[in-house]
C-alpha cells in the first residue's frame, strides 16, 4: 500500500511490532509516532509527538489515510494519567482525524474493556461494555469515541478487543486470550483495507480452543488465524491467577480485583 498510514505508539511494544510487520508486509508509507524514539530503524520515517497536543497531532496527520492508534498507558494507572494519556490523547487524535479528513482508524482498544463479565459467559462484538479498571475505562471509551466519529463524521474504524499478545503465551489465563503478533498483523491489514467496515469491534485473539470470545465478525471480514494456544502445554506456564480466587471468576483477572470494594455477588 503507498498509502499513508500513520502509527502512533511506535516506540512501545506493539505499536514497534506493528511498526516493523506492517512494513514488512509492503506499507511503503509508513510514519512512526511517540513520546520517545526507541527501537526505529535508519530509513523509517519517524515523528516525536505527544497525543495531549492537539495542535501537533493535527500537524502530523495531514494527509494520512489511516490511523493504527496504539500511542497510550497499556497497562492500569492512576485517575489522572490514564486520563490524560488515553482518554484526552485518543480524543485529540480523533479530532485531529476529523480535521484532516482521515478515511480510517484502527483502535487497539483492550479485553479490560469487557473484564468484569463471568468467564462463563461467551462474549460477541455486541456483548456490553463492563470494564475492570481506569485503563479499561479508557478503552471502553474509545471504542463509544469510533463509533460516534463513524457515525457523525464517516471516519471508518475497527476496534481491536486485544486479549493478551505476546510472542508466546506466559500464563494460563493466556490459554484463552493470547494473540500472536502474526495474527494481530493480520487484524490491523484488514481494518485498514476491508471496504465493507463502518465500525466494527473484534477480538484480538488468535485460534484458541478456550477462548471466552466469539469472534466471528472478524472472520466474516477475512480473518484467518494461523497461530493458537492449544500448542503450548499448559504445566509449563505460570498460573499467577491462581493465587486469587476472585481473578478467576472474570475475564479481566487481576485487574478485576485490584482494590475491589465491591461485591462479587452482584457482578453477574
């Protein structure tokens, strides 16, 4: 694609996987954003930026066709850096989008957006929002941003519920929501090329046999998973979640029960 095609997050974990997949896969214009220049190769076009400043986030993204935002605090913070880093940050790209009339977003939005719901229960892209955290605030906030700037303003977009990706599974709880980085490679190429998306939520899961989520949109779009957990032997991850009872009632584990003053009960 000869495209531009701007990612933000380029220095972090998987906004730098997607990064160097991306061009590997024939995006020949590419633009790498981030608080930090970190682990950018020679020829890769590279901006230093900060989401916060709306008149500079405009700036960058003139002229861009697509947006792969993966620029925020992955994991949970305080009130108010969560705040200002992924809530205020995704806001201005958004708007920045809007300004510059960019056709697509792809939002690496999170699995802690639905991690209060049972892991009994089998979850869909229509599957309400219950998140376990402020980081998975944030994301159940961009995933109602996307949508309102599809529908008000025709910038397309794809939500990405990633579960856990890594370059292979850690824990047992990854038995059921690792994605590899070939897989979520391939989610990103289909946001960013499909024609029939207007807003779409998908899971950001490879082929798990144990998986809590029904992904089926995102194989209607095209996905095609070549990687899956059921490979790697159970006894030979880490069982953390163990340890706490609670975790292992919900989809966002630990993040669930870190500073609960709730009752169980009534999460159902």
């Amino acid at each position: 694609m000869n495209k531009k095609v701007l990612v933000t997050g380029a220095s972090g974990h998987l906004g730098g996987v997607l990064f160097r997949s991306l061009a590997n896969l024939g995006y020949k214009n590419l633009v790498g954003t981030d608080l930090k220049k970190k682990n950018i190769g020679k020829n890769q076009k590279f901006i230093l930026a900060n989401l916060k400043n709306l008149k500079a986030i405009t700036k960058m993204s003139k002229g861009v066709h697509a947006i792969v935002h993966f620029g925020a605090i992955p994991i949970e913070d305080t009130q108010p850096n969560i705040l200002q880093n992924n809530i205020i940050g995704t806001y201005n790209l958004f708007e920045a989008a809007r300004i510059n009339k960019v056709k697509r977003i792809i939002f690496a939005s999170s699995n802690h957006a639905i991690g209060f719901h049972r892991r009994t229960t089998k979850l869909n892209e229509f599957s309400n929002q219950r998140p376990d955290s402020h980081y998975g605030l944030s994301k159940a906030f961009g995933e109602e941003l996307s949508r309102f700037y599809a529908d008000k303003f025709n910038i397309k977009s794809m939500c990405i519920r990633i579960g856990s990706c890594l370059k292979v599974p850690q824990d047992r709880r990854h038995v059921s929501t690792w994605i590899s980085y070939d897989d979520l490679t391939q989610l990103v190429d289909i946001g960013i090329k499909h024609k029939a998306i207007h807003h779409v939520i998908v899971y950001g899961a490879s082929k798990n046999k144990k998986s809590w989520w029904n992904n089926s949109r995102a194989y209607q779009l095209g996905y095609k998973p070549k990687d899956s957990s059921d490979k790697f032997d159970i006894h030979l991850l880490s069982k953390n979640e163990h340890k706490n009872k609670m975790a292992l009632l919900f989809q966002g584990g630990v993040f669930t029960s870190a500073n609960f003053k709730g009752d169980i009960k009534n999460i159902k």
